[in-house]
C-alpha cells in the first residue's frame, strides 16, 4: 500500500527520532537499521541529494564506523559504507551551501577508510582537513586532535616515512600523554609508536611504549579482550627479537590463551600472531612447528584475501628458508620469488625489506647464482641499511657478512677482510658479542682463514663460533653441524686424521637429525668424509661416502648445478688414484660436459679438462696431455690476464709434461712463467693468494736438481723456505717438506752439520703434525740414524734405528721394503760398534724379507742384496753371505759382477742407498715422487685445498634474523 508524501515524511522523522535515542543509548546496530529504514523514507519522495537526507547521511556515517571499530571482522565493510554516507553528506552540503556540521567526523571517517584502503596520500588529506576543524574550533589540546595526530602518523609509517610518523606520534603524546579522559586512545597510541619502533629495529623503545600500553589495556579490558592479547603478542616478539628467547615465550602463551579463548577474532591479528610465533620456533630450530604456523597465514590469506603484502612477504621468505634448510631447492625458490612478488605490488613499501629479500634470493641461490647481479642487490641493499645503522645493525652486520663471503667467492680477499671486520665492529659496538649473528661471521672469517691456509686463524675463530652457540639454551644443531664440519676440515688439513674424524661424526649427527636425507649439506659432509677415510686407507669406507655423496647430489642439484659437476670430478679423482683409469675418465668427461654448452662457465671448464690432462700423464698418453693443456693455455691467455693465477696451474703442467719429454729448455720456460706470476701475486696481494701455487718453486727446484744444477736447485729451495717461514706457522707441514728437502741437499754437498740441523727441524715439525706411527715419520727417523752413525754418535743412531724398527713391526708390517732397510742400517751400525751378534740378528731378518723379494721386479733388491752379501762378509759371515750370495745371483745379473768385498765397497753401497751418491738415478727418482702436480676442482674457488682426491669445501650457513617480522638469510 503506497503511502503519501506528508505520512512518509512524518514516518521518517519518527523513525530517526527512535534512531537517536538507540544511539545515545549505545545501541549502534539498532541505531543503524532505524536510520536506514528513516532514510528510505525519505527517497520514496524527495531525491537522495535534498538537504533533508544529509543528516540521516551523517547519522549513518558515525554509527557505521563506530561499528566498524566494534565488529573488526566486518571492519573494511563498514568502513566502506561508513565512508560512502560521509561522502553523500559532504556532497549534499556542498550542494545546497549549508554548513558542514561534526565536519571533523565525518573527514575522519573518510580517512580511516582510505588509510585502510592503502590510499594514504588521500587520507593524510582527510586527516589534514579533520585536524584544521577541530584547531579552528580552539580544540587545541582535546583528545580528539591527539587521535587525528596519531593516524596521520600511521598514514606516514605505512607508507615508510618513519621520520614523518615519529614527528606527529611526537604532536599526538603531547596531547594524549596529558588528558585525563581516552585513555583507550592513549593506549592505542603507545601500541602504534611501539609498532613503528618495532619497524625500525628499535626493541628497547618498542618495548617501552608497548608496556605502556600494557598497564592501560589491563586496566580497561577483561582479561580475555584481544587488543591485550595483541599487546602480548608485540611485547613477545620484542623479546623474541633481543634474544630473550624465555621472556618472549611467557608473553606468547599469555596472548595464546585469549586468542584460544576468542574463537571469532580478527583474522588479521590471528596471522600476525602466528607470524610472530612462526618465526619464534624459527629461531628455537623447531622448523616443524614454524612451518604449521606459516601454512595457517597462507590458509587465512585465501579466505580473506587481505593480509598485508609486506606480512605475506615475509611468510613466502620464512618458507623459503624453512625448505632451503631441508635441501628442496625448487619450494625455496618457488617461495622467495612469491615473496618478492608480494613485495612489489605494494604501491609503498619499506625498500629496506625489499633489499632483504633480494638477498636472501641471491643467498638461496649464492653457489650458482650471477655474481655480478648479487654484488649489485647486496651493495644497493649494504647502502639502504646505512642510511639508519642505529636501527638496522643487526641486519646491517649480515649484509657485510654476505658481501664478504660473496667477494671472497669471486677472490677478492681484501675486500672480504673488509667487510668482515665492519661487520663484527658494528655487533661489538651494539655489544651483540655473545649473539648468534656474530657466532655465524666468525665461522664465515674462518672459512676465508682456512681457504688462505691459515690453520691456526681458521681453528681460533671456528672454535668461537662454536662455544658462542653451544653456550645458548637452545643451540642451532643445523649450524653446529656446519661448524663441525668447519673443525674437521681444519683438523684434516693438519693430518689430525683422529680429531678430523671426530668432528666429522659430529657434524654428521647433527646434519642427520635435521636435514632431510638428501639435502645439499650432505653431499659435502659426505664428500669431506670420504677424503678422511682414502687418506685412513678405509677405501670401502671413501667408496661408500662418495656414492652416497653422488646419489643426493643427483636428486636435490639442477641438471647445471656446478655441485653435480663437483661430485663427478671427484669421483673421477677417486678412481685415478685406485689406478681404474677407464672409470676415472668416464667421470672426468661428465664433469666436463657440464661446461660444454656453457661459455659462462670456461674457466671452471679449464679444471675438468685439466684433470683429464693429468689422467693421461698418468696413463703415458703424453701426446693427449699436451693437446689438452695447450688448449687449456690457448683459452686463458687469451681471456684472463696475464697474472692469473689459473696460468700457474696450466704452466706447471706443462713444464711437468716437456720435462718428462727431456725437452728441458722448453720446461724451464714454463717454469719460469709460472715462478714470475707467483712472484707477481706475492708482492701485490699476499693474503688473496691460494699458498698451494707456492708449490711450483718445488718443482723448480726439482728441475734444477734433474738437470744437475745443484747450486740453482738450493737457491729455489732456500728462497722457498723463506715464503714459507712467513707464510705458515712454525710447525706447518710444508715447512718440514722443505727442511726435509734441503736437508738431502746439503747431503749431497757434504755439508753434513747443516744437513743434521734441518733433518732435526724437519723431525720437530713431524713429531708434532702427525701421529705417533705415521711412515713419513719412519722416512726422517731412518736418515737420521744413518747420519748420527756417519759421525759416530752411535746413542743417538741407536735411538733413532729403534724407533724406526718399533713402528715399523708394530703399525706397518705391510711396508716389508722399508722395514728390511731399517735391519739392514740397524745391522750396520751394531756391526760399526762391534756387535756382531746383534749385526747377524738384524742381518738375517733383513735376508728373510729380501728372499721373498726374488720373485718380484723390485728396483732395489739387487742393490740391497750386494749391500746384505757385502754386510756379512764384514762381519765374518763368509758362508752366510756365499749362499745368498748363490740365491741372488740367479735372479740378479748385477750380483755376478760383484767384486771381493773390502771395507769400501761396504760404504760406497750403503752411501749409494741411503743418500744417493749415483746423482742421476737419484734426481729421476726423487723428482718423479716429489714433483707437485696440482689437482683441480670444478669451484671457481682458488683457495680450495686439493690436497687429496676430495675437494674439500667448508660450509657456509644459513642465518635467519628478524626485520618486522622478514626472515634474512645469512651466507
């Protein structure tokens, strides 16, 4: 039944009338429906723009949004329509020219829809128009102008102008801090500066105004109201991000428990929450847990579709992380790219988080990814941070970590000291010593010391990392791992094979505990133990870790990830020194098929092809040698330059290759090349340089000693000797390499006293580097017997030839050649010293060890024969030595031609034995053992150490630290 104008009219005013009084009331949704019934009313007649319905417009507006701050869950709902009527009000006013009544409302309302539609330009202009009403007014000090500062603030913090936010947070205290009345707002206005220090990185005033807040929000709400459990939930990751892991935890399950309580909350706050506590078992190592909480974020995200893209950034990166550290590189891939998609459809957006999460994408990626692109994203994000250092060191510290360990990547030593050093001096100064971020900067330094061969450095600070994170209460096993592996490879390098292997197992439980069977860390540990149990002589061992080390490397690598090319080389390796050549070659060619279509990737190409170089030396095949190592020179010398120190490796080669070809000038040449570029690196950059290239000086050495030029090949060894003494610790392996070295050189030169000095210096550095019974030990005891017996010193003769005789019967029964020389020498000196008896003791078990010799091609045993036949007859064993004598020469035409044995004869042969004085076959043979061809890896890297089959390779480690609520990984 259609109604008439006067009787419509007359109902609307009835209807708004009951409108008012519900609203004075605080009946809001009673008050909503009236004014809406009142409203369509008034459009039966009269047209939506006549002055009549703009006060039902206003009414509308202000209940709407009260509304609005009542049901959260409807909040953007009401907002709107809340906005709409403002709107339609504003535009009836200016209409009909009528002044603008509770204009400071209705521009308010406006601006809190807009601020919460992310239009911020817009409702800082609300704000602004808001603000001037109520100055206008004379409200200068009312609370309303507090509550108008404070969201222009949050206007400003939203679009990342902190020092913008900070300026009217300052304007609203002023005013809040002194009115008796809103205490809600003031509350509210603490929890706002708090978020925006949390922002900033600013814990400790975050946690002041978040207190603040506190004792507000107990005193007006329930104990079950949810902007308390909210304020919980900030005070709790402010804790969480100071590292006050157990104060943290007290006030998460305090907000837990009203949430729980709360089943029809805001979503929005409910993932903030979970977000907060997600990366609090982040921290704790309970990825488990974290990853649930992350889940339930993107499970609310769908049905809600309003979660903020700068919180869902953060999400898609803490999953990132989560699946980086379980080895599923595609997933971590896959969720960092989202978050970074996240990020830039943010029409602001904090540029520092941004930077962030471009390095944790490049840090995901850190093995394979474009060195120059990442150098980029971290200088650009290195220069963000410092723009606010106070605010952003924590973060700040990891970007110099990451810069460090990306220019040390790329060789750039200096420049990684650099960084490193800025790094830890900005913790130190934040008094961040005992922090985990700082604990992760000395591993990364130590992974730079041990690569540059500094064992000693390297040891001191992996041995820091370690005690600043097994000293927390809750210690991050997949970092300990890590570490471990770090203090075994140290152990390793000083042939602590013992303390290697201890490390090892450590690093392997904890590995196993937390990564997946087949994540990328395994392939190295397994790597690393394989070349501890080939150097144990354990080969089924080294064959088991190896293939393990394969089979993950094929399952969790890209089909171009360097890794796989790794693997394969070093298994290439493996088989070359079991001497299966066939196999050996099959795994270099897939090594180098890896850089076939690849021409980003030549140099590491040089590596694979240059191992296949060093195979067919091995084989005899000279001629394919040379062909690869030519083509390998051809490519860097016509793209590094002239200094590299990849040059060295290739002109050692082929120096190596023309010397084995008696092409001795064409040897020196390259020899020569390889000497001036290390001499070149020496002078200019001493710590970027890889110590192992020094070795060519060895092989220098060697050269000069091959071609009889002793007087050169001692001017290389002493010059040597002198890189070295400045190079490495006094008790360095390699320096007694070389005392040892020249040692036999002085021999040779009849400088006996000095021989003895380095002989004992060299048995100092032994004694101390190795174990007890280690055969290079047996090597420097023997000599030294032989040379206190040469000057009558028998005690000391003595005491040496023993401890030859005892380690040799106790640990090395198989090394029947070396042992059958100690009772040779030690019958020798009881036959010096007139004991006969004892001579004929040793004699005879020298001779039961030679006879079984006689079948075998061995190149000493007919020298050792005339030696033992010349030994008997010495000590009147005329019979003795006529049968053997009988037996060898069967076997030996050398032994027909033996003369009657004199005093002479005896020294001469025993001379020729022990120091060689046949100075031809000796200098073949000592440069054949001794000449240093360098093996390589497929790693850019020239500081890995290549010591035995297995590359070996230190871990690097993932860190992931808070930037309101961003998870930053750490190299």
């Amino acid at each position: 039944m259609e109604i008439g104008i006067d009787r419509a009219t007359e109902e609307a005013k009835k209807i708004k009338r009951r409108g008012n009084i519900e609203l004075k009331n605080n009946n809001y949704c009673n008050a909503y429906n009236l004014y809406k019934e009142a409203l369509r009313y008034t459009q039966l007649y009269y047209s939506d723009m006549e002055n009549k319905n703009s006060s039902l417009h206003r009414k509308l507006a202000i209940v709407l949004l009260t509304l609005s701050l009542d049901q959260p869950n409807n909040e953007i709902k009401y907002l709107k329509d809340s906005a709409m009527h403002a709107e339609q009000y504003l535009k009836i006013k200016e209409r009909h020219r009528k002044e603008v009544k509770e204009g400071y409302i209705i521009f308010f309302t406006i601006g809190i829809y807009t601020q919460r539609s992310k239009d911020y330009d817009k409702s800082i202009e609300y704000f602004e128009k808001a603000k001037s009403i109520l100055i206008n007014q004379g409200f200068l000090n009312g609370y309303e102008l507090g509550i108008i500062y404070s969201f222009i603030a949050l206007n400003y913090r939203d679009k990342k102008d902190y020092k913008k936010a900070s300026e009217f947070y300052e304007y609203s205290s002023r005013i809040l801090d002194k009115n008796s009345i809103g205490m809600h707002y003031r509350g509210c206005l603490y929890r706002d500066k708090g978020e925006l220090y949390l922002m900033m990185c600013d814990y400790d005033r975050a946690l002041e105004e978040f207190e603040k807040c506190q004792l507000i929000f107990e005193r007006i709400f329930g104990s079950n109201n949810i902007q308390l459990a909210e304020i919980y939930h900030f005070i709790a990751f402010s804790f969480d991000s100071k590292d006050e892991y157990e104060k943290a935890r007290i006030y998460f399950e305090k907000s837990k428990v009203i949430f729980e309580r709360n089943p029809n909350i805001n979503n929005v706050a409910l993932a903030s929450y979970y977000k907060s506590l997600g990366e609090h078992y982040h921290k704790m190592d309970q990825l488990e847990k974290a990853q649930e909480l992350y889940e339930k974020i993107l499970k609310i995200d769908r049905e809600i579709q309003k979660l903020n893209p700068d919180g869902l950034s953060g999400v898609y990166s803490n999953l990132a992380m989560i699946f980086y550290n379980k080895g599923d590189m595609a997933m971590a891939s896959h969720y960092i790219q989202m978050g970074i998609k996240e990020f830039e459809s943010m029409p602001y957006y904090d540029k520092q988080n941004l930077a962030l999460i471009y390095n944790n994408f490049f840090a995901i990626h850190f093995n394979n990814c474009d060195t120059a692109k990442a150098l980029e994203v971290f200088e650009r994000a290195k220069n963000v941070l410092e723009e606010n250092p106070k605010f952003n060191s924590l973060n700040l510290a990891t970007i110099y970590n990451n810069l460090a360990c990306l220019y040390n990547k790329i060789n750039q030593q200096k420049k990684s000291f650099e960084f490193f050093e800025k790094s830890k001096k900005l913790l130190e100064s934040q008094s961040k010593k005992n922090s985990v971020i700082f604990a992760m900067i000395s591993n990364s330094q130590g992974m730079l010391y041990l690569n540059l061969s500094d064992n000693k450095k390297a040891l001191e600070l992996f041995e820091e990392s370690k005690n600043i994170i097994e000293n927390m209460p809750n210690s991050n096993k997949f970092f300990l791992g890590a570490i471990y592996n770090n203090l075994g490879l140290v152990a390793y390098q000083q042939s602590d094979y013992k303390s290697s292997l201890d490390h090892y197992t450590k690093s392997k439980d904890f590995f196993e505990k937390v990564l997946t069977p087949y994540h990328h860390n395994l392939v190295i540990l397994y790597n690393n133990l394989a070349g501890l149990y080939l150097s144990i002589d354990d080969i089924k061992k080294a064959r088991e870790y190896l293939f393990k080390s394969k089979e993950i490397a094929e399952k969790v690598c890209d089909a171009k990830d360097l890794s796989l090319a790794s693997i394969y080389n070093n298994l290439g390796l493996f088989y070359f020194y079991m001497e299966e050549y066939g196999r050996s070659i099959e795994f270099f060619k897939k090594c180098k098929n890896f850089f076939k279509d690849d021409k980003n990737n030549d140099e590491n190409c040089i590596y694979a092809y240059m191992n296949i170089g060093l195979l067919y030396v091995k084989i005899g095949e000279k001629n394919k040698a040379f062909s690869i190592y030519k083509k390998c020179r051809k490519f860097c010398e016509r793209n590094l330059n002239p200094y590299h120190p990849k040059l060295i490796r290739i002109y050692n080669g082929l120096a190596g290759l023309y010397s084995n070809y008696k092409k001795m000038k064409k040897a020196l040449k390259f020899y020569d090349k390889a000497v001036d570029i290390v001499d070149k690196i020496l002078n200019s950059q001493p710590m970027s340089f890889n110590y192992d290239l020094v070795d060519v000086y060895y092989n220098l050495g060697l050269y000069y000693m091959k071609i009889n030029e002793n007087k050169n090949a001692l001017q290389v060894f002493e010059k040597l000797k002198s890189i070295y003494e400045k190079m490495y610790e006094p008790f360095h392996p390699k320096l007694g390499n070389i005392y040892h070295t020249l040692s036999l050189m002085h021999l040779r030169a009849k400088n006996t006293n000095k021989a003895l000095e380095l002989y004992e210096k060299c048995r100092l550095i032994r004694e101390k580097c190795l174990k007890a019974h280690d055969i290079d030990l047996v090597i420097i005891y023997n000599d030294l017997g032989v040379l206190y017996c040469n000057n009558k010193d028998y005690k000391k003769a003595y005491e040496y030839c023993e401890k030859c005789r005892i380690i040799l019967e106790n640990e090395h029964k198989s090394c029947s050649c070396d042992l059958k020389m100690i009772y040779l020498n030690l019958g020798s000196f009881f036959s010096q010293i007139g004991d006969k008896k004892k001579a004929l003791e040793f004699y005879d078990k020298c001779k039961l060890i030679l006879e079984s010799y006689f079948n075998k091609n061995h190149p000493f045993t007919a020298k050792l024969c005339k030696i033992l036949i010349i030994s008997y007859y010495g000590i009147g064993e005329k019979e003795v030595a006529k049968n053997f004598y009988e037996m060898g020469k069967e076997k030996y035409n050398e032994i027909k031609k033996l003369s009657e044995p004199n005093f002479d004869t005896i020294n001469n042969y025993a001379n020729y034995f022990r120091t060689g004085n046949n100075k031809n076959t000796f200098y073949e043979d000592y440069y054949s053992k001794n000449s240093v061809y360098f093996k390589y890896s497929t790693s850019n890297n020239e500081h890995e150490n290549p010591r035995h089959l297995i590359i070996k390779k230190n871990l690097t480690v993932t860190f992931i630290d808070q930037i309101l609520n961003k998870k930053l990984l750490f190299l």
